[in-house]
C-alpha cells in the first residue's frame, strides 16, 4: 500500500477522475483575505482550469466547507484585532459589523466553490473509524478521514498538504505541490 503521489505543475487529469479538494486549495482559490503564494495559487488554478475542460467532477463535504468557513472568519479576526490579544474572538468579534460583513463575502466565496463542486456525503455511516484513528499519531483526523473518504469513494485529493505526501501508506491518488527540496 503506497499513495500515487502526482505533482499540480505537470499532473493532466483523466476525463474520468473524481476529484476531492483539501480546505488548503479552496483557500488558495477562494478566500478573499490576503494574497499569500500567488505561485501556488497560480498551479491550482491552471489544475482547476485542467479539471474542468477535461469535465471532470470535483467534490466537496460539509466538513470542507466548515473548515474553509472557520479559517476565514479567524484569519479576518486576527486582521481585526491587529495584534490586540486581548480581545476575544466570540466575544469581541462575533456579531461585530465586521463579522456579518466577512460572513457575506464567506457566503459568497462558499457559493462560488459549490457551483464548481458537487456536495458529496462523507459517509460516516460506512467510514471505518478504526482505520481513521489509526492514522491519527502520524497526520490530523480530517486528514486521515479525507484517505478513509477518498478511499472508500475512489477520490482523488488535491491538496497543498505535505501530509499526505509524508504519510503515504495508503491506497490515494493525491496531487500536490512538490517541493523538489524534500
């Protein structure tokens, strides 16, 4: 059991592939706050471009969706409190006007990755939690339970998380930035 480890510069997806995109990547595409590694953001968005004018079919799940929703609300937060560590994200911030602003433009950054992803269930019934927790000394739960995921579903993950390169005993295809000095 070892993962296919594809790098973004040169993979060219099959017209038949199903594609699962990590948070990390819709955040390189979507999120509105900063404009970090405009290099990668560049790779991704020429893998999306490919994906797409293969038609192929990407997914996503609610727990994407969450944790791209999160991490925006926290990076607008630190913004916010410009180093105040004093203030408090649920106290001070939730429900400020900056907030319900930043929720909007979240809602519109989600709206735009789901007209281009298709809600997939993360089939928790049927997910072999001993599998996923297995996995946990080595990378994060919802790393493990994307491979448990994209497994069971015959995914392909797109990721910018070296994780997966790093702890490749498992049977995904995962395409990646990679870093030629690793």
């Amino acid at each position: 059991m070892a993962a296919s480890i594809r790098d973004v510069k040169t993979y060219s997806p099959d017209s038949d592939d199903l594609f699962f995109f990590d948070n990390n990547i819709w955040m390189y595409l979507y999120a509105f706050i900063g404009d970090y590694n405009s290099y990668k953001q560049k790779l991704y968005s020429g893998l999306l471009k490919r994906i797409r004018d293969r038609g192929c079919t990407i997914y996503t799940s609610s727990m994407i969706i969450s944790e791209f929703t999160n991490r925006c609300f926290r990076m607008d937060f630190d913004l916010w409190r410009a180093g105040d560590t004093e203030l408090q994200y649920k106290r001070d911030y939730v429900g400020t006007s900056r907030y319900k602003e930043t929720a909007e433009e979240i809602r519109d950054a989600t709206d735009r990755i789901l007209s281009i992803a298709d809600p997939i269930s993360d089939e928790f019934e049927s997910i072999e939690l001993d599998h996923v927790f297995e996995r946990t000394t080595e990378i994060d739960f919802n790393d493990s339970y994307y491979i448990e995921l994209a497994t069971e579903q015959d995914l392909v993950i797109v990721t910018d998380d070296q994780d997966f390169v790093k702890f490749d005993h498992h049977d995904c295809k995962v395409v990646t930035f990679i870093n030629p000095s690793f």
